[in-house]
C-alpha cells in the first residue's frame, strides 16, 4: 500500500501540558508545532482552540485527514473524549464535530497508546507484523493491540487498558511506570535512572524491581490475546538496560513456557511517534 504521492495527514498529540501538532507526509514528520496548555483555565474550549490554532498554521490542500491521540477514553464513532487525563475540565468533548467544522476534512480521535501501536505499525521498524501489543511506560501503562494489521474493534475503546488491571494492592501501572518509582521512591523515572547509571545500588535495585514487574504485566498480556510480539515504547523504555533482565526473569516463570517459543519483546526507536501514530490514524490512501 502507498499514501498518494502529494497527499499528507496531520498528527495531534494532545498531552497533559501541551499540544505537538505535525504533518506527516510518506511517512516523514515535515513540519511540527506546539503550543502550552493553560492549566488555570476552566474552560475545555481552551484546549480546543489552541488545537486548532495549531492545526491551522500548517493546514493547506494537500492534507487530508486529521488524526487526534488522547490520554483518555474515545467513543472512536462518534469522536467524543471523556475523562483526559492531567486536564479534568475535559469530561466530554465533541472533538471530532468540533474540528470538522473548522477544517472541513476527516478527523480520527482515538487514546494515545493505541495511536503508539498504530503508529509502529504504520511507521516503525516493525511495520508489517500484522499481530502485536504495543506498550507505552512513562507516567503511565498503556496499551494497544494490533490484530490483523488494525486496531483490536471494541466496544469502548478500552481494549489493551492492561495498566488497570488490578495487582497486588494497586494496579499494574502503580508498578510499571514512573508511578512505582514516585510512589516508593518519591522520586521520578528520570532521577533513579540516572542515579542506577551512576552505579547508586538503591537505583539499580529500583529499576530491576519495576522490570520484575512489568514482566507480571506482559505475561497477563500473553495470557489474555498471546500476541507474538510486544514491542515497548515511552520515556521509561529508553533505560532498557536497567530492566530488561530481570523483565525477562519474570516472563519467563509464566505458567505455560512453550508460548515463549516464538516470543519477542523489542523497543520501539521511532521517531516522533506519537504524533505519527496520531496521523495513522487516517486511512492509508491507495493508488
């Protein structure tokens, strides 16, 4: 499949401070924008004029569609957003309506995480495996399930929501993400990661605890839609090296070891994805 060769589509990550809008042409980031949330104000609106605003400086006629990534839950038929995290006045957002309104072309609004999975699939160095689990750890877990070469349909869009499940006294994201190390450590995933490169031993302990952890979560995963792969992106997937064995370690006590066979867990280098797997969201075009 190939994307008209003089068409594009517009990437929006709308995150918990900012707005990063870009656009995506044969698979390149061509032009990128990004504006601050005002995090005073009551008024959701706000956010969604800044939206636009930034759309609008980049917008011409050979953009096509419009894809949207939030950190929250998406009625995808209708477009709607409720509940974003880090913004609590967006508890029901007509997102879709509202900017097709104003730019009169296809908009697609789904949560970030599934963007990211279909963002590495569209545009990352696993393009073309028809079947995983994509996972994104920074503040949080979340999770997106590529099967047959699409999203996993669902009913409300909470399919891959592996970071709530319940486990031990909280969920798997208490554990997983910077949550753990802000939780027990009091401090965030970028401060003890720098403290276990320096060799602090508490630091090092810390990381290899969250990979013990996270390989809890992955074998729920593989137990729940046995993917063949996972493939692992986010600001907490950068410090692989502090995790990854004893992430393994864990994986591999996993009830049923044969599934381990043709297993794989990689990490994800693509660039800018999350505004290239809000701009995934659009229909490929075909020629």
């Amino acid at each position: 499949m190939t994307e008209e060769k003089h068409s594009s589509h517009m990437g929006v990550d709308l995150g918990g401070t900012k707005v990063a809008v870009g656009k995506i042409t044969a698979g390149i980031l061509t032009e990128q924008v990004s504006g601050k949330i005002d995090q005073s104000s009551d008024d959701p609106m706000d956010a969604v004029r800044l939206m636009g605003d930034l759309i609008q400086k980049l917008i011409n006629e050979q953009v096509k569609g419009i894809g949207v990534g939030v950190p929250g839950l998406v009625n995808r038929d209708w477009g709607i957003v409720y509940d974003v995290l880090n913004i609590p006045n967006w508890k029901e957002i007509p997102l879709k309506a509202l900017l097709e309104e104003k730019f009169k072309i296809p908009v697609y609004v789904d949560n970030d995480a599934n963007c990211f999975a279909i963002g590495e699939y569209r545009y990352g160095s696993f393009s073309g495996y028809d079947d995983f689990v994509g996972i994104t750890l920074g503040t949080g877990m979340g999770s997106g399930i590529i099967k047959n070469g699409a999203l996993l349909p669902d009913a409300h869009c909470c399919s891959g929501e592996f970071g709530t499940i319940p486990y031990l006294d909280g969920i798997y994201e208490n554990y997983t993400s910077g949550m753990y190390f802000k939780m027990k450590y009091g401090k965030n995933g970028e401060e003890v990661a720098k403290n276990a490169v320096a060799g602090e031993p508490w630091a090092r302990q810390a990381y290899r605890e969250m990979g013990t952890h996270l390989g809890k979560a992955i074998q729920t995963i593989i137990m729940s839609v046995d993917p063949p792969l996972v493939i692992i992106g986010g600001s907490v997937a950068k410090a692989r090296e502090l995790y990854e064995e004893s992430m393994w370690e864990s994986i591999r006590k996993i009830p049923f070891p044969s599934v381990l066979e043709n297993f794989r867990v990689e990490f994800s280098e693509t660039e800018h994805i999350a505004i290239k797997g809000a701009a995934a969201l659009c229909p490929v075009i075909k020629t």
